[in-house]
C-alpha cells in the first residue's frame, strides 16, 4: 500500500514539472527506484513532490497549472455544490424567505411558486438544474486534462440547460429573472476558461485549442 502511494505520488510530482524539466523528472524517477530498495518510497516522492510545487510559481507553465487547478477546485466545485443544493431546495420553482441563502442551506420559509396547472414541469426544471451541476464535475477533469473538445462541449451543454430552463420556466409563467444569478455565475466561467484557453495556446502553440472553443461556444 505505502509503495502505490508512493508511486502516485511520484507521478504526480512528474507532472508538476511540466515539459521543461524532463531531465529532472527522469533523474526523479532514477532515484525513486533506489528509494524503493532502500524502503523509504513515500518520503522520497514526498520531498520530490514538496519540491516540485515549490518551483511551480518560478515558471509560465508552473502558473498555469496552478491557475488551472485554482479555477477548477477554487471555483468549478463549488459552483457545482451550491447548483446542486439550491436545486435539492426547490430553486427555481420555490421561493426561500430569506433569498439566495435560503436556498444553499435550506433556511426561511419556502413557497411554492408553481399551481396545479403548471405542477408537472417542477421534475425537468429540478432535472436541468442538477444536470447543471454535474456538468461541472467532468468539466473541472477535462480542463485539468486539457481536453478543450470537451470543454467546448460542456460549455455549449451549459448554455443549453440555461436557455431551457428559462423557457420552460416563462412557460410555466415563472419569472426567468431568478435565473440571473446563476446565468451570470455561467457566463463568468466560460469567460474564464475561454481567458484559460488562450493562455494555453499562447504556452504552448496549440492555435487549434483556441479554435475549437471558440467555434464550438
């Protein structure tokens, strides 16, 4: 067990230093052999790792990925647990007494806004909110991994659910105004990774990466 733990650790301090530091990373994975043999593989991968990050802000592509795990775990995350816990609370087909808080921790009172003639459309806007939500999960891994093909995809999927829950819900004589808050949460994550995109393709060339979010969003 500590020598698969160390071995990920490992990997992971290899991919901290980036491409510019290959030779590093293969005197690294040298050493880490000897580690093994010795029986100290986990404080060994450690100390790489510890190392690894500490040089990471020194370097463009270090920043990126900083940036990047900045955005999905600072941001994509939590964005996807409050969507997920204002949806598990009734947004937007129920209204919370004391406004967005409301609706996160399920406090206030809340009134149903839909009547029985228009009851049977509070399942699909429940499920485009929670698709919203999981939308972000694979999103945060396929930025990590640079797939900007699906990226792309998950943004045009995102505006999708908006555009429909908005509809469904000016149908449903809702407001679409409640919806602002978490459309304009969406806007500024696709502004973001659009700005995260174009950093990448300025780092490392890839005018193919910018092209295809652009085309595809």
């Amino acid at each position: 067990m500590t020598t698969t733990s160390a071995r990920l650790v490992m990997a992971l301090a290899v991919q901290s230093l980036g491409e510019h530091r290959i030779a590093w990373a293969q005197a690294m994975a040298a050493e880490f052999k000897a580690a093994e043999e010795d029986g100290r593989p986990l404080r060994f991968a450690l100390g790489c790792l510890i190392g690894a990050w500490r040089m990471m802000p020194a370097h463009a592509e270090g920043r990126f990925v900083l940036a990047s795990y900045a955005l999905s775990l600072g941001v994509l995350i939590p964005v996807a647990a409050m969507l997920a816990l204002a949806a598990a609370f009734g947004f937007p087909f129920f209204a919370a007494s004391d406004g967005v808080d409301g609706y996160l921790w399920g406090s206030g009172a809340h009134v149903l806004l839909l009547n029985d003639g228009n009851m049977i459309v509070a399942p699909s806007l429940a499920l485009l909110m929670m698709a919203m939500a999981a939308l972000h999960l694979p999103l945060a891994w396929w930025m990590l991994d640079g797939d900007w093909d699906r990226v792309a995809a998950a943004n045009r999927f995102g505006a999708a659910a908006a555009t429909t829950l908005a509809i469904v819900m000016s149908l449903a004589a809702l407001d679409p105004t409640r919806l602002l808050l978490p459309i304009a949460v969406l806007a500024a994550e696709m502004a973001t990774i659009w700005a995260l995109t174009r950093w990448y393709q300025r780092l490392f060339g890839d005018d193919d990466a910018l092209d295809e979010f652009a085309a595809a969003s």
